[in-house]
C-alpha cells in the first residue's frame, strides 16, 4: 500500500473493488479512537481521500480501513 502523504492533512489513496461505503478509524498505536466515520466509494477503482490532521500533535498514528491498516507520520 501507498505511504499517506503529509501536509497538513493525510491524503489515502484507496482500492476498491465495488460502489459501497467504506468504515474507516484513525487510532493511536495503544488503541484509542481518535475519530471515526466512513468515506462513500463511486464504484471499483483507486479513490484518494483526506483526513485532516491539524489537531492531533506530531508522532504515529494507524488508520485502519475496512480490513486495511495504514500508518500514517506527522
């Protein structure tokens, strides 16, 4: 999977294999939610998507997607 890009919010470019919604949750590598929610997908393909990030503090941070997790740095 391709590293998320930093700049001020992460940008995550996403596979999907069908039109649906995708459940996403950015945690903190001990656990704690830090927020949640679901990101509409048109239809099979690679999307990009955004999460800002502006309020968390610098460090490591896992986003995990349906059955996909991603490390995201800030």
């Amino acid at each position: 999977s391709t590293m998320p890009v930093y700049d001020g919010s992460w940008t995550v470019a996403l596979t999907a294999g069908s039109i649906g919604t995708l459940p996403y949750r950015l945690v903190t590598p001990s656990g704690q939610i830090l927020t949640e929610g679901t990101w509409e997908v048109p239809g099979a393909g690679s999307w990009v998507y955004t999460l800002p990030a502006h309020s968390y503090s610098s460090g490591i941070y896992l986003l995990q997607v349906g059955d996909q997790v991603y490390r995201l740095v800030k």
